[in-house]
C-alpha cells in the first residue's frame, strides 16, 4: 500500500456543499484510489472502523448491524423458502453476513464491480468480511448492471441490491433497464430489495426510484430504519415482489428461530419499517 498522508483529525462527509458530519480519527488504515472511486478505511474514536467511498461513509463497526438486517431480513423473513441469493454491491459483505444465518439459503453470489472494496474490507473489517470466506458464498468482481443483462443462471429467490449513492458507478443500479434485467432473474415468487437513500434529503430519488420498480413490478414500496451515520438518520429500502403479498408479516416462527442472532431486526421493527411518516407518502406520491 502506498506511503499515508499525514493523520488528519478528523474525516467528514459533506453532503450538497452545505452540511456534513464528522469523526475523530484514531488512524488511517487505508487509502486507495481505483479504477472507479476513492475507498478508505478509518478507525475512529466513537465508531469503530469505518469505510467510506467517494468520502462518502458506507459502513460503520458501530451501526453497521442496522442497515445490513434490514436490507437482508425484511425480504428473506417475507420469502417461504429462499435458497439461492444474489448480492449486487455490498463489498464490505455486511448484507452477506446475514443472509447466510437463513438456514435455507443455499448459496449466495456477490457481485462488486470494485475489487479494492472486497480487498479492503477483508482486510481492515473481518466482523463484516469473514463471510465471505463461507462455502455458500461465490464473490465475483464484474459490473452488477453486466451482470444482470448477461448472466443466464438459475433465477434467485432474493436479489438484494446492496449499493453506494446514485452517483458514480451506481447510477445505472437506479434505472429502469436494471431493473427489467433483475425481474428476469427472480424466481416465479422472488422479491428484490434495493438501498432506498434518505427522505429528508433525497425525497426526489426515492420517488423516482419507487416509479422505476413500479414500473417494472407493478408496485414498488419505501421502508424505513434508523442510521446513525448516515446524514438524516432516517433512511429507506424500496422492496418489490414478484407474487403478491403482505409485505408487513413476516413468518414469526422463522424470525423467532434467529431472533438471538440479531440486533435491530424483530417482528416489530419489521412491521413499523412500513408506517411512513405523511411527509414520505406525499413526497412519493
Ligand atoms: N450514503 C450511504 C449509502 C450507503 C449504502 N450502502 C452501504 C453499503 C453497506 N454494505
């Protein structure tokens, strides 16, 4: 790795120019630059390790657990029996983590267009990485929108679309080609999960994303959870689903099963992630 800069006290994420949030530094554990974004690995005083894309943070050890149950438990709880799992995005393997405490889940394929991603968090984050190591899993480093048009499989049960900002190399994983390509992918009852962005600040991207997956599903529906790093603290998940169903149950002899194992995800917070505040519900109409 080449020789680091000197240590800056604080590493920030400023967001429009206007408002930002920032951490105290304990070191810097990497920096690199690939061939399509900036990624670094911080340790920082009051939240752990964090990786941060574009300066933008991705994941904290701190409240990582959050955002990677309920991108993995909410569709996985809703499936009567996912198998086979595809992962676009997540190089940090968070979401992969937790969809492999399924005990149904046979297999798991994940595909990051950013090799340096999966690199750096195998090395500086084991407690999201070590999955990655795990049988079941398959990490293949290619464009996930390549992915999706070209890659001729058995479908998947689930396909969680585990991505950074609509800007930069995800941009396409928010538009309506995409996905046409992941509803060919899905199994006949196969649900899709995507990162929704925050109502606050980006009520404009979550609206148009909902229409692009009603588009292609015929209906697309927002979900919550609470962030603590990510700026807003309220962000969103948009879930599709091939069949129609109650998107608010869950099988609670499943979810009692593997209630032990986690720490944001239960039957409440599944059913309350769905209860949008008045100003998300006009903003997406
Ligand atoms: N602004 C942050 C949005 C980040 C979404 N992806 C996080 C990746 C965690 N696996």
């Amino acid at each position: 790795m080449a020789k680091l800069p000197p240590l800056k006290e604080w590493v920030e994420e400023v967001q429009d120019g206007a408002y930002g949030m920032k951490w105290r530094v304990k070191a810097r554990l990497f920096e690199g630059k690939s061939p399509f974004q900036s990624v670094a690995v911080y340790d920082t005083v009051s939240h752990g390790r964090m990786l941060l894309i574009d300066g933008l943070l991705m994941t904290s050890e701190r409240d990582e657990f959050v955002y990677h149950e309920m991108i993995a438990h909410v569709p996985l709880f809703l499936h009567p029996r996912p198998r086979r799992v595809l992962v676009i995005g997540g190089g940090d393997g968070g979401t992969v983590r937790e969809t492999l405490k399924h005990p149904t889940v046979e297999s798991v394929t994940l595909v990051e267009i950013d090799g340096m991603v999966v690199d750096a968090a195998r090395e500086y984050l084991p407690s999201t990485s070590a999955c990655l190591a795990d049988p079941r899993v398959s990490v293949r480093i290619e464009d996930g929108v390549k992915f999706m048009a070209a890659h001729e499989s058995e479908p998947f049960d689930v396909i969680l679309i585990d991505s950074t900002d609509p800007i930069g190399p995800a941009q396409p994983l928010f538009g309506p080609g995409f996905y046409a390509d992941v509803k060919k992918r899905l199994s006949a009852d196969g649900i899709v999960v995507a990162q929704g962005e925050c109502p606050f600040y980006r009520l404009d991207v979550q609206a148009a994303l909902r229409k692009v997956v009603a588009g292609v599903f015929g209906s697309g529906t927002l979900y919550n959870y609470h962030n603590l790093t990510y700026p807003g603290g309220l962000w969103s998940f948009v879930i599709a689903s091939k069949l129609p169903r109650d998107l608010a149950a869950p099988d609670p002899e499943r979810v009692a099963a593997l209630q032990a194992g986690l720490s944001y995800y239960n039957l409440e917070t599944h059913r309350a992630a769905f209860a949008l505040p008045e100003f998300m519900k006009r903003g997406l109409r």
